[in-house]
C-alpha cells in the first residue's frame, strides 16, 4: 500500500495533475488505482481539490484512448472531475507557461499545469510526472505514490 500523502493542516487548495485522474479509472496498477480513488475523494469531499481545462480534456483522451473506456463514462467523468475547483487558463497564463517551460525546463504542457496551479492558489500540486519535491513558483510537487 502506498503511504499516506499529507496534504498539509490547513488543507489548502490542491491541484491534481491527469494522472492522478486517469488512475483512478486503470485497472492494471490495483495499488495505483486505490490511491487515486482515495485521494480524489479526499480532495472532493474537503472541497480543496482543483483542476484546469487541460487536465479535465487531457483525462477525457487518455480514458478514451488507452484506457477504451466508452465516451459517455469518461464524460461522465469529467462532469464529475468538474465538480472540484476548475481552473480556466487565460492568455497570460499561456504566456507564464511559455516562461515557465523556458525558465525550467519541463514541457510546456507540464509549465501550463504549473501556472494552473499557481494562478488557482494551490501550494501542493500532485503528479507523477514531475520532480517529487520540487518546489516551482511557491507550487510544491508531490508524487503520491512514492
């Protein structure tokens, strides 16, 4: 079983990277898939869980594709995912991403993620994908698998 992940006293805003997302739906990781679960309800149930557009259209893909789950499920994924914080980038936040993928050096769909989280208030970001610890812009990342 994977550790719990702390999300801090005072359960600030939390912003939730797709992959979190597309493994509570992905069978083959059992362990993977019981942690996000836990987390997303967690999050939603705090009210303190947050997304961007990106993610909530990345999920859709990636459910769709890889995961072949039916387009009305996954959509009724995304009505639910939506009932979290939803971030709505605007054109300096792409503007920021560039800056942030420049400055960092990740990709720049990794910095929009970034500038998400840091534009919608959030302190945690969790992900797979980017460096455990790292801290961008006062935004903190956590991989909740470690």
């Amino acid at each position: 079983m994977a550790p719990h992940v702390s999300l801090g006293g005072n359960r600030s805003r939390t912003f939730i990277d797709t992959n979190i997302l597309v493994y509570t739906d992905d069978p083959r990781d059992p362990v993977k898939q019981t942690k996000a679960v836990q987390l997303i309800r967690d999050l939603m149930s705090t009210r303190v869980g947050t997304v961007s557009l990106q993610v909530l259209q990345e999920y859709f893909t990636t459910a769709t594709g890889r995961l072949k789950l039916a387009a009305d499920i996954a959509k009724q994924r995304v009505e639910a995912f939506a009932l979290m914080h939803v971030m709505e980038p605007a054109l300096a936040d792409i503007l920021a991403a560039i800056d942030l993928h420049r400055l960092h050096r990740v990709s720049f769909w990794d910095a929009l993620i970034l500038q998400a989280a840091k534009q919608s208030g959030c302190r945690l970001l969790l992900s797979e994908d980017l460096q455990h610890g790292q801290i961008v812009d006062g935004v903190r990342i956590v991989n909740p698998f470690l």
